[in-house]
C-alpha cells in the first residue's frame, strides 16, 4: 500500500494534528494511506512501510525480550503488515493495531503476528513488543485468568521495550500508557506494572510463568487462539478543525 499526498482537511490518525489544510486555511503537509488514514508528515516520517524497517523494529522488540530472559523463537515467527481493512477482518473487529495467532499441540506452538501497515516507528514497537508477549505466552504455555489479564502483561513488555528506546516519542507513549483510561490495556496494564515494582523483573516474570500455568495446561494443547489487540495507548486528540 502506498501513501499519497493528502488533500483533505482532516487529522493524523497518530497525533491529531490537521492535515491537508487547518481550520485557518494554511496547507499542513501529510498523506493519506490507501486504507483512508491520513497521517502527518512529521508521524509519516518515521513510519514503518517496508520490511527492512519492520525487520530493524523487530529486532528492536527481540533484544528487549533477550535483555529480560524471555525466550521466543523469533526465527519461526513470521511477522507481517497489512493494511486496515485486511487487519480488521483477520482480527473480527475493528480499531485493531496487532494481532497475534497462535496453534499449540501437545508438543509445538507456532504463531504469528500482523500489524497495520504504516504506524509511526514508536508505535510499531509498542504493538510488535505486546504482540510478542502474547506469542510467549503460548510458547511458555501460560495463561492469565482471567484471559484480559494477559493484555496487561503484554503492555508491560511494550512498555519495556520502549523504554529501550531513546527519544522524546517512546517517553510520550510511556506516558501514554500510564495515563490509559482503558479498562483492560490501561487498567490491566498498571496493575500488573505495580506488582512488577513490588517483585521485581526476575521475581514478577517466575511468577507469572508459573502462577498461570498448571491447571490450564490441558486446555492447551490442541487449541487455537488469536489475540486482536488494541495497544494503542491514550486516545488521539481529535480537535484540529
Ligand atoms: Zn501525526
Ligand atoms: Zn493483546
């Protein structure tokens, strides 16, 4: 999908400026995805559109997960982007940024990951760092019950793989985060984030590892399961005119 230039009024699905012309009449550059998201220049700068740059944010998430001891077998895991309306209708429901499948038997787990086509850098490692929780998740055969619970642990990795990252962007989404009125990717999200505080990394990851496992364990094998995730933290000012 290509990006062309935008002639319409209207705001950067990522950060709310006006894009086109403003309310005053000035031309704001940006662009419009094929998929109708119009997007600024200054988001459209960073954005992640092609599978080298995909690839670099990838590798990105997998150092982080390396960092915290949490194994995933990247190398098996393919990862790609698609489009809004694609994303949307793998996922059964709108609004969503990542996805993550997963098939597990009794003695493999293969899964693998989309997300839209096109977001901001940040933002493509907030989803790819959430998304890969929810795949060591399988891996590791853990379960959160209940299961929204696993969306608050997948936002804590995001959180820490953008806290890998240098820039006044990944501290924005950090804050972003934090401040998520959203129930489950803010709510979840804080609430595992404190009992991380309370443990401690290697503490907090055992015990997720093995809090969520045992009973749920035959369930597993033989299932399916897809995670259509909104990670997208805080809720994009709409007021640019
Ligand atoms: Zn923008
Ligand atoms: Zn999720």
């Amino acid at each position: 999908m290509r990006a062309r230039r935008n002639a319409y009024p209207e705001c950067c699905e990522y950060c709310g400026v006006a894009v086109g012309r403003d309310a005053d009449g000035n031309a704001r550059p940006g662009y419009r995805y094929a998929d109708g998201r119009a997007i600024c220049a200054g988001c459209h700068a960073s954005a992640i559109k092609t599978a080298e740059q995909l690839r670099a944010v990838w590798q990105q998430v997998a150092r982080t997960f390396e960092r915290l001891g949490l194994t995933v077998d990247w190398h098996r895991l393919p990862v790609q982007m698609l489009d809004k309306p694609v994303l949307q209708r793998e996922a059964g429901r709108g609004n969503v940024v990542g996805l993550a499948h997963s098939l597990s038997t009794a003695l493999t787990v293969s899964s693998r990951v989309s997300i839209l086509y096109g977001m901001p850098a940040t933002l493509a490692a907030l989803t790819l760092g959430h998304e890969a929780g929810h795949v060591w998740c399988r891996e590791q055969r853990v379960r959160f019950d209940p299961p929204e619970r696993e969306e608050g642990f997948a936002n804590v990795l995001a959180c820490l793989v953008l806290r890998d990252l240098p820039g006044a962007d990944a501290r924005h989404a950090i804050e972003r985060l934090f401040a998520d009125p959203d129930p489950v990717y803010g709510k979840l999200f804080r609430d595992q984030w404190a009992l991380l505080q309370q443990l401690g990394w290697e503490a907090y990851r055992e015990q997720v590892r093995n809090a969520n496992q045992g009973a749920w364990r035959m369930r597993w094998f033989g299932s399916r399961q897809t995670a259509a995730c909104l990670p997208r933290p805080g809720g994009v000012s709409r007021m640019c005119g």
